[in-house]
C-alpha cells in the first residue's frame, strides 16, 4: 500500500471513495447488461460516473432523449444531463434507471418485425401443407 497516500487512505477510512476508475457492473431498469471500467468523480460526496457516448449507444440508450449532443467528443457526466443514477460501491454496480421511451428500441422492433414475420411463415407452410393433402385426396 505504498502507493496510496496518506489523504487517500483517511478518506477510505471516513468512508469517502475517491475519484478514480472502477470497474462496473452496469445495470439498466434492474437488468445486468454489461461489465466496464468507467471513470468516477466524487461530486459532492457521491462517486458519479462518466461514460461516453459510444457506451451509452451501445447500452441503447438513446442520447437525444436526453439532449446529448452525439458529436460529443468528451466522457459525460450522468449527473450533468439529470440520468437516473445509483452507485454500489461494495458491489461496485451502476444502477440506471431510464424511462422506456428513452431506450433506443430499433433492435427490439427489428426483433418483433422478424418474429411476425416468421409467423407469417408458419401459417403459409401450414396451408401450403393442408392444401396439398388436400389435392392428393382427391
């Protein structure tokens, strides 16, 4: 512990974390969604995260709905743009809560769009099926 410094280690003791990087656990609306190294400031007593984002598309989280610039070229601090935010540091998990609206749900249409389709399928097959026992009874 020769590398941490004497200011560091009374604010560990007074339970206060500094700023640094940390690995997270990211979780979004209660679901795990990935593991990252993000960057944490200590903002007025809470470890406030930064992320960028390219990390907040590629969570779907659409940057509009929160008036994010998407050329931003910077990390962003989610506390500057009001996202929702909850920080174990025990567990070091991010919780996020954001509202539905606001998750980018292409993929999700694109998912239902391929399993409508696929019933769509289905049904032909079976008709197709049921057509010819149909003409080979006669």
């Amino acid at each position: 512990m020769s590398n941490i410094d004497n200011k560091t280690i009374g604010k560990l003791l007074n339970n206060e974390h500094p700023d640094g990087y940390y690995s997270t656990n990211i979780y979004i609306n209660e679901n795990k969604k990935e593991t990252i190294i993000l960057y944490y400031e200590n903002k007025d007593g809470i470890l406030t995260p930064r992320i960028n984002i390219n990390d907040l598309i590629r969570l779907n989280i659409d940057p509009s709905f929160y008036n994010i610039p998407v050329d931003l070229n910077s990390d962003l601090l989610l506390s500057d743009y009001n996202i929702d935010f909850k920080y174990n540091f025990s567990s070091q998990s991010l919780y996020l809560t954001i509202p539905q609206k606001a998750l980018d749900n292409k993929k999700i249409c694109l998912l239902a769009k391929f399993y409508g389709m696929m019933v769509s399928l289905l049904c032909l097959a079976h008709i197709l099926i049921l057509a010819n026992i149909t003409i080979k009874i006669r």
